[in-house]
C-alpha cells in the first residue's frame, strides 16, 4: 500500500529487509485468515512494518471498520524466521516453544 511504501522508504537501510518480511507474513496471514486470496489483496490491506509494533492492523482498502476484531500476532520462530498468525475474537493467545526429543 501507500502507506507502507512510505514507511519502508523512512526506515534505515539495515532496517527494511526485516520490515518488509514482518509486512508481508501479516498480510498474508490476514489475508488467508479472511479466505481471500492474496493477487488482490495485497494492496488493499495495510499493516505496519516495524516488527514490534503491537497493533499491526492498519486497515483494509482505507477503512479502519473492516477490521472488524481481527487479531494479528507476530513472531520470531529463531534468528532467521518470521510467522504471523491472524484470527477473530478475543486477543487471547498463548505461544510455547516445542522441543522435538530424539527417538
């Protein structure tokens, strides 16, 4: 979106490829999490980049209303990895990391 080519442009250099991988995973999950496909939707969507940023959801085709409750959650899964998570309800989320055991 706009906006967010605007937020992309004011960061750091250093800072944007990890800005723009956070966007792009909470688009994607808002976006599947609403069962819309993502070749029309990416524009109509605007999240924040900066990856800690604790209200992510900007607004959906200009409009703060079509957010409508929807939560978005986003997470390092180590140094290397991003994953958003989106869903609609109450902001009730509990992450825990899983240690595989050997056989």
């Amino acid at each position: 979106s706009p906006a967010e080519q605007a937020e992309l442009r004011s960061m750091p250099p250093a800072e944007r490829p990890d800005a723009f991988i956070s966007g792009w995973t909470r688009k994607e999950a808002f976006i599947k999490a609403r069962g819309e496909s993502i070749l029309g939707g990416l524009a109509r969507v605007t999240v924040s980049l900066r990856p800690t940023d604790l209200r992510p959801l900007r607004a959906v085709a200009g409009s703060r209303e079509a957010l409508g409750g929807w939560q978005l959650h986003t997470m390092a899964i180590d140094e290397q990895y991003l994953a958003s998570v989106c869903w609609q309800g109450p902001a009730d989320l509990s992450c825990r990391r899983l240690v595989s055991q050997p056989p």
